[in-house]
C-alpha cells in the first residue's frame, strides 16, 4: 500500500448545525497561512495526499470534508443545494484564516465552489488553483419543468433505496472500483485511497460491507437550473489570480464525446487575472494521475507575491 511522506490529523469544527471533517496537514501554530485544498464530487478531502506529498514546502494544507462526503455529515438530508457549499466554505475560512485571504486548490466541484466563492467574496482569497473546475453545460428556461418533476421523482427513488451507493465485501473490491472509474491510478495508491473513500459499515442481515462515504442524496439532480449568466457574471467579479489547469484526457474531452457543445473555456476567460494550462498524459482525476506535475503547478502559481 501507498506510503505517505507526509501524515495528516482530523479535525472535526461545529459549522451551520454539522460537525465538519477537516484533514490537516502540518503544523497550524507555526504562523503560516494553510493552503486550502476542496475536492470534488463522491471524493473526500484525504484524495489531495499524493498532491501533498509531492510538494516541496511544508506549507501547512486543510482539505475538509464536503457535507455529506467522507466523515461530515449531512443529518439526513435527502438533497443538497449548491450554495450551501459556498457557505460551508465561508465558515472554513473564517475559522482557520478569521480575515486573512486564502490560497485556494479546488477540484471538479471543488473548483467551481471555489469559482462561485471567489467571485462572491473576491476579498477572502488571495490566489485560486482550478483543476478541472469548469461549471455545468447550458440550461434553456424551458427545461424549468421538466427539471423541478425529475428532482421530485428523485427524491421518492432515493426514499425507497432505489438510489443507493454499492457495497463491496471486502476493501480490495472499492480499490477495483477506483482503478476501473481511473484506469491510470495504480494499485498501491488506489488501496490505500480504498481505506479513506469507504468505512466499514453492518447490513440489515447483519453481513459487514465496505460502504462508500458519500451520501446517496448527492446523486438527485439539482432542482435549480445552471444559469451560465450567473457563472460569467461570477467569473468577471472574481480578483484574484487564478490558475486554470485542464486535463488533455479530463472533462473538456468527456463531454465532446457526448455530444455537449459549449465553450467552458470561454467562460474561463472572462476571468481578469487567468493563466490556463493543459496537462498532458492526465484524466480528470489528475491529482491522482500526476501528483508530482499539479503539486509544482499548486506551488510555483501559489508563491507568487
């Protein structure tokens, strides 16, 4: 199994009601500001260690856990709302940084709430990392409808457990699971992905299972249509520098193949201070597919004054 350089802690902060999973890297007393690190969807906060282990400083990381991913909690919630996320955000921040601007790394989902928050508190964040971070294709009013009913359908699906998460018997069938959704993650770091991403849990019949730390209500569609309006108002408001990292084999190349025909990038340019790069040889999860090549881009945007 995967070695890690550097060990991190738990840390769990009350926030808006739920006690919020932090993972931490380094020592927070030492007077350096920590990177804070969000992940995306069905992911959790501990998926940004090969990332920390490649850096070269010791510059202090958090990573928490998204409500309803990983060891947060959600207290039952059957859905989830977007902007909840940008709150929890807010509320990470001010705990760890109080007023101070943060250096921010978000992937996937991560990086839009990173987006979102940046644009709506362009005072709180100093420098921006966005891995694969583009927003949703377009919505058209008239999918309104259509949308608010398959949200509604949704819920009743996931109340009679037509929506929930496989199990797998043993802890090597989850590190199968990664390497078969990331066919270039290798076996040593997906085991040990495996014991962070899924928990032992007690079925109904009393049979043990390695159960995925994702709520299931994640998978409900979002009843609120994705409006690229907001989201180029949002990017046009945003301060600081970013850096936009796509993946030559990540999301852009994805939904080319399904047919979505939208310009992500333009969006992205709308951004005043944007820098835009392309790894090569990486997938969507390219923090798991090129550590060492995302930590020096994380490192070389971030140390700039």
């Amino acid at each position: 199994m995967y070695q890690p350089r550097r060990l991190s802690h738990s840390e769990f902060i009350p926030l808006r009601g739920l006690e919020h999973h932090v993972r931490i890297w380094g020592d927070l007393d030492r007077g350096q500001d920590p990177i804070v690190m969000l992940h995306g969807w069905m992911d959790v906060g501990a998926s940004f260690q090969f990332v920390v282990d490649a850096m070269k400083s010791e510059r202090p990381v958090i990573a928490p856990d998204w409500r309803g991913f990983g060891l947060t909690s959600s207290r039952g919630a059957d859905n989830f709302f977007f902007p909840d996320y940008l709150a929890d955000l807010d509320g990470v921040l001010d705990h760890y940084l109080q007023d101070r601007p943060a250096d921010i790394v978000g992937h996937s989902m991560g990086g839009n709430i990173s987006m979102f928050y940046a644009g709506a508190r362009p005072e709180r964040v100093r420098r921006l990392v966005n891995l694969e971070g583009f927003g949703m294709p377009a919505t058209r009013p008239e999918q309104a409808p259509g949308r608010y009913a398959k949200w509604m359908d949704e819920l009743k699906s996931h109340r009679r457990g037509e929506m929930d998460l496989q199990t797998y018997p043993e802890l090597s069938g989850v590190a199968r699971r990664l390497m078969r959704t990331n066919p270039r993650l290798p076996q040593d770091k997906a085991e040990w992905l495996a014991s962070h991403w899924a928990a032992q849990s007690t079925k109904a019949d009393g049979a043990l299972v390695w159960a995925i730390l994702g709520d299931a209500s994640h998978k409900i569609v979002n009843a609120n249509l994705y409006r690229v309006d907001e989201a180029i108002e949002i990017n046009k408001a945003i301060r600081a520098p970013v850096l936009a990292v796509d993946a030559a084999d990540g999301m852009l190349k994805t939904w080319k193949k399904r047919g979505v025909e939208d310009d992500f990038v333009a969006r992205l340019r709308l951004v005043p201070h944007l820098e835009l790069v392309r790894l090569e040889d990486a997938g969507h999860m390219m923090h798991h597919d090129r550590p060492l090549e995302v930590a020096a881009l994380v490192e070389a945007f971030l140390n700039q004054s």
